[in-house]
C-alpha cells in the first residue's frame, strides 16, 4: 500500500477532493486507479511501492520511488 498526501505551497494547508494517480515504470505496472484525496489531503492505493509518477489533477508532480506516505505539495 502506498498513499500520497496533497499539501498547498501557498497555504501549507492539506487539500481535500485532489483528483490523484499514480503511473509506475515498467511495462507491466501500468497506472493506480484516481484516488480524491480526503479531508486530511490524503489519497490511498492498494498497490506496491515503486518508481513512478504522481500525478495530481492530471499534472505531474512527483517522480522517483513512491512507497509509504509520499507528501506533494501543489
């Protein structure tokens, strides 16, 4: 299990209702399915730790490893 928390630059603020996904490398891992993050900004995945994207609105913020609590900020 991986989760991805949505936090403001502006604000340092988590953000609810964030459309998140995760798009892992490699040719069989392919994409998360959308997570909205919660009240507490966090959106949770049932999948493996591993390299990949972010995405958080359809935008790309994060790339490397993702495994436990990843923290984004947008």
């Amino acid at each position: 299990m991986v989760s991805v928390k949505v936090i403001s630059k502006t604000t340092g603020n988590a953000m609810k209702s964030q459309k998140v996904s995760i798009g892992f490398s490699g040719f069989f891992r392919g994409f998360s399915e959308t997570v909205y993050s919660d009240g507490n900004g966090e959106a949770n995945f049932n999948n493996d730790p591993g390299e990949g994207t972010i995405y958080v609105n359809g935008n790309a913020v994060y790339r490397g490893l993702i495994s436990g609590m990843k923290y984004v900020y947008i």
